[in-house]
C-alpha cells in the first residue's frame, strides 16, 4: 500500500500527521556543471536533477537531512578519510543546499567492498584489540588500492558506549576508505520516548539513517531496520513504513535486473522457509518481522542483503535473485577470543562486482583468502570419536565439502548441524562475559573414517568453483 502525501495550503499529511512544509533546492554539479537524473532525496519524497543539475522539493517539517543518491562514476567528499559526506543537514532558514561530487577517477565497473559488522567496543581494551586487527590486515587492503574499493560497517559499533564512536572513527581511518554505516541494536539512544529518538546520536555522527548510493552498474541501499520498543535495550527487527515509503521510491530509478545490495544491521530472516512466527527474542530481535515486504520490494533485480548481529557466518539462498549474507563479528565472541560463536574467525566479507556479476569470499584477520575451513581430528567429538569434522564458515548449497582417503576420493561429506569444537572451549573459559554461549551451525561437515592411519586430505569448493584443500596432521 503507498502512503499518500497530500500538499494542502502550505501543509503535508504524512502518516495521518499534518506537518509544516518548505520548498528546498538546489543543484549537484562536478567541477562547474551540472549533473542530470542525479535522485536527491529528504528521506520522505525524492527528486531528479534536470539538465542544470538542479532540484527542488517539498520537504515537511520533520525531514532532518537531504542527501544524494550518488550517481554512478561520481563520489562524495569523505571526512576523517572514512565518512562519506553526501547528505547535509536541513536548516530552520536555510533552503538552498547544494552537493559538489568528484569524479570517480577509478572504473567503478568493476569494484569491491568490504563487510565488517559488530565492533562493538565498550571500553579502551576492545579499543586497542580492535586497532592490533586493522594494522593487522592494513596490506591487504593497500594491494588492492588500485581497484575502485570502498567498505560497510553494519552497526553495533560500539556496546552502548557513545563515547567510543569517536575513538572507533580515528582507529578505522587507517583503512582510509570510504565506509558506509548502518545503525546496530547497541548504537541507539535508549532513554528517548519512541523509535524516532532512537538514532539521534547516531545521526549526529554518520548522518541518515537509510540512504543509497550508485556504483557503476550496483545500487546500494543502508537501512534501518533496529526498531526501538520504548525500554533499554528492547527493540526487534523491523523496517517502518516512512523507511519502506522512501525505498520503494528510491528503487523505482532503478533499472530492472539490476544488482540491488541491501545493508542493514539485523538480518532479513535465518532461514529460507519461515517457521511460524512466536514473540520470543529468536524471532523479533534476531530477524525482521516484516522481511516479507522487503523482498516483495526486490523482486525485479538481483538482490543481495546483508547484515550481522548474529555474531556468526551464515548465507541463506531464496532463489537465484535473493540471497542474504549474515556477516560474522569483527569482535569475535565479544573480544573473548579471536573466533564467533559458530567457530568462525574474527573477520570480514569481501563482495566483487564485475558490471552485473557479483561474487564474495570471506577474509580472516589472521590468514589468507585460501583459510575457508578449520578441520577437527577424530577424538575431538567424543560421541563420534572416528569422525573428521570439518567448519566450512562462508557455506552455502552451491559448495561441495569432499574428503579424500589414501588418495580416493570418498565423495561428498556429511552437512549436520553442531556446535563447533574451539567455540565451546572459548565459551567454558575463563571469559569477561558468563552469558556468552557458543550457537549450532548448519556449516559443520563429518565423515567416519575406517582406518585412523590413512593419509586424509579435505577438498572445499566454493559456488565459483574456488578450490580449498587442507591435509589432516593430526589424528587423536
């Protein structure tokens, strides 16, 4: 259903609301000229550029910013080297707002982006830990400069800390990227009165909070989906109606079959097939309650949503237009180890996109873009005491999981669903956190071997045919 907005004598109606409206304008340009077809939006309407690059638009009285939708071969200035500043903040007697954008001197054709999520930091420890992993993994991204790179942060930057954002932005910097953020559950302002105050000081620093961007032939789109219930740290996933109103306008300039990338903080949904819906936390504060709308929305192009939250690695394949991305936490198990819930390594995801082609690995902190499984010894599961057990973190149906005995391939392994061996010792540690519990994964593999003492190589193939292969050292 579409909201109707109804411009009466000077005043909107939005949502049943009567607001105050003003007419605000300006003009998107590029060294002196002026851009055409540029969207520039209020978050509520949006609105083309003409020839001269110029806009106008009737923005109500509750609309906070206006901003770009960066066009394609175009970027905005970055602050701090990682805040993109394509947005400015609507001012009481300021109507004219213009946007100067550069060239995008790289072919963004063909470009790639980093995934990191859930930092979360709560004190100067984490702080630190955090800045040991970026030096870390600084080459990595300085050997890939020559290509049209950029990053997202799906929120939860900090543990209900503001006071360490600020420190986060000149630790992060290093990456000297440009990065896109989305709002997290432990980003919000718990002690206003509605979900509206909920993101004010985020906003404050990183600007809207849904907004979209053009990268050679891929749209981008951050949303909010962490919806506020009026108590601490209360909220369930959730995307609202001005936030699916504004979208389905931004979508609409979008050229059908297009490569459509959604970033929010908490994930669409954990499975494929929906279970019946309960109010447990499980169900509103792990996955959006409305995702079907969401997906309705993104049938005609090729979908890609990702988030975090869940501090483990998961993909989940609808069809072949919708996929949606779960990324592990960058903190791990909070900062208690250098692994997530499910065993997978503290890290981030890269996606490559190639005109229409769009392809993704995961990259950890520690290891090349070759680490893609750990591989468990028999003895290390007790109730299966012959069986190698093998992690395979970025899964999806379309990997082939295969173990080879003595030289013969003994085919394809078994996928079951397990705690992962390193995870439940993090957990039954010595750990800040008491609450902290390793998850079930459905990214476990296992085969019994008949003779301990054979030679025992694992052969992982991911769905772009990449092939990772790891012999076992060990047997217990």
């Amino acid at each position: 259903m579409k909201i109707k907005i109804i411009l009466i004598a000077g005043l909107f109606s939005v949502f049943g609301i009567i607001l105050n409206a003003k007419e605000i304008g300006g003009r998107v340009y590029s060294n002196g000229k002026g851009l055409n077809g540029v969207v520039v939006s209020d978050g509520i309407n949006c609105t083309l550029t003409d020839v001269n690059g110029s806009y106008k638009l009737n923005s109500v009285s509750n609309a906070e910013f206006v901003f770009v939708s960066t066009p394609s071969g175009y970027l905005p200035d970055v602050k701090n080297k990682t805040l993109p500043l394509f947005y400015k903040r609507i001012e009481e007697d300021v109507n004219i707002y213009d946007f100067e954008l550069k060239k995008n001197l790289k072919n963004d054709n063909e470009h790639m982006f980093i995934v990191q999520t859930d930092v979360q930091m709560v004190d100067e420890n984490d702080l630190n830990l955090y800045k040991k992993l970026l030096s870390i993994d600084a080459e990595f991204i300085e050997d890939n400069r020559s290509t049209d790179i950029f990053g997202f942060d799906c929120g939860d930057i900090s543990g209900d800390n503001h006071a360490i954002v600020h420190p986060y932005i000149d630790a992060v910097s290093v990456l000297d990227l440009p990065i896109y953020r989305a709002v997290g559950n432990h980003d919000m302002d718990y002690n206003g009165r509605s979900h509206e105050t909920s993101y004010k000081t985020f906003e404050s620093i990183f600007g809207p909070v849904y907004y979209s961007f053009n990268r050679g032939k891929a749209h981008y789109v951050v949303l909010n989906n962490a919806f506020f219930l009026g108590r601490e740290y209360f909220y369930m996933g959730y995307i609202d109606e001005r936030t699916f109103n504004w979208l389905e306008q931004d979508l609409a300039y979008i050229e059908k079959g297009s490569p459509v990338f959604i970033v929010m903080h908490i994930p669409a949904s954990l499975q494929a097939d929906q279970t019946s819906f309960t109010y447990t936390a499980n169900d509103i504060a792990s996955q959006t309650v409305n995702a079907k709308s969401l997906y309705k929305l993104l049938e005609p192009y090729k979908a890609n949503i990702i988030s975090g939250h869940k501090h483990y690695s998961k993909n989940v394949y609808h069809n072949e237009n919708l996929m949606e991305h779960i990324s592990p936490a960058v903190s791990g198990a909070w900062w208690q180890g250098d692994i997530c819930l499910d065993g997978t390594p503290q890290g981030y995801n890269i996606y490559y996109v190639n005109g229409t082609d769009v392809s993704w690995s995961f990259k950890s902190f520690r290891h090349g873009l070759d680490y893609q499984f750990r591989l468990y010894p028999p003895g290390t599961y007790k109730d299966n005491p012959n069986d190698v057990v093998v992690n395979v973190w970025n899964w999806d149906s379309l990997w082939k999981v295969e173990w080879i005995e003595n030289g013969q391939n003994r085919g394809e392994m078994t996928r079951y669903s397990a705690l992962d061996a390193d995870a439940v010792a993090l957990c039954s540690g010595d750990i800040k956190y008491h609450w902290i519990a390793p998850d079930p994964t459905g990214h476990m593999f296992k085969a019994t071997l008949s003779d301990l003492n054979a030679k025992i190589f694992i052969k992982v193939t991911d769905r772009f045919g990449n092939v990772f292969e790891q012999e076992l050292k060990t047997i217990k």
